[in-house]
C-alpha cells in the first residue's frame, strides 16, 4: 500500500518560476526511479504564492530511499536553493477547514 503525500513549499522572492519549475520535474524524476504509484499528482498554488503538490509514494521505503539517489538528492538541493520546504500548517489556506488551492 502506498503512502499518501501532500508536501508544501514556500518561493524564495524572485525565485518563482523557478521553483515552479523544479515542482514541475519533481514527479516525473520520482516516477523515473519507480519511486511514486501511477496515482495522479496534484499540484497547486496558494493565493500568496506557496506551492503544494500531492502524491503516493509506493511505499515508506521507497520515500525513505529516495535522497540516496543522487540525481533526486540534486534535485531536492536545487529545490531547497529556491524555496522552503514548510509545514502545511503555516499556510493561509489550512487555517479553514477546507484549503482552496489554484491548480498548477
């Protein structure tokens, strides 16, 4: 059974597209290391910017691998140079009971 994800990501100021950008490679670069199930991703915007992206990951061991592959371990660097990786918490959007995202 494979694990459920929603992860959240904070743009560093004029390092959207960016960040877009490397969100956007993100699945594919996973689904190439057979990393994540055929589930469909979500991916979304917040009204001030925050990225969000859900997804499954095959299994726990497969997430817990997955930054001893270098090629995802360079991705997840160039994504940390860009953006913070936050809580869901910390967004506007997660303070109702139902978040309202943009779809990317």
């Amino acid at each position: 059974m494979g694990i459920l994800v929603i992860c959240s990501y904070r743009p560093h100021p004029g390092h959207e597209d960016e960040a877009r950008a490397l969100m956007q490679a993100h699945m594919p670069l996973l689904r190439q290391h057979g990393l994540i199930t055929d589930r469909p991703v979500v991916q979304g915007v917040a009204k001030d910017g925050e990225l969000v992206e859900i997804f499954e990951w095959e299994s726990v061991e497969k997430s817990r691998g997955a930054p001893a592959i270098a090629e995802i371990g360079n991705h997840w660097k160039a994504m940390s140079a860009v953006m913070d990786f936050v809580p869901m918490a910390q967004l506007a959007e997660c303070q109702h009971a139902f978040a309202h995202f943009t779809p990317v």
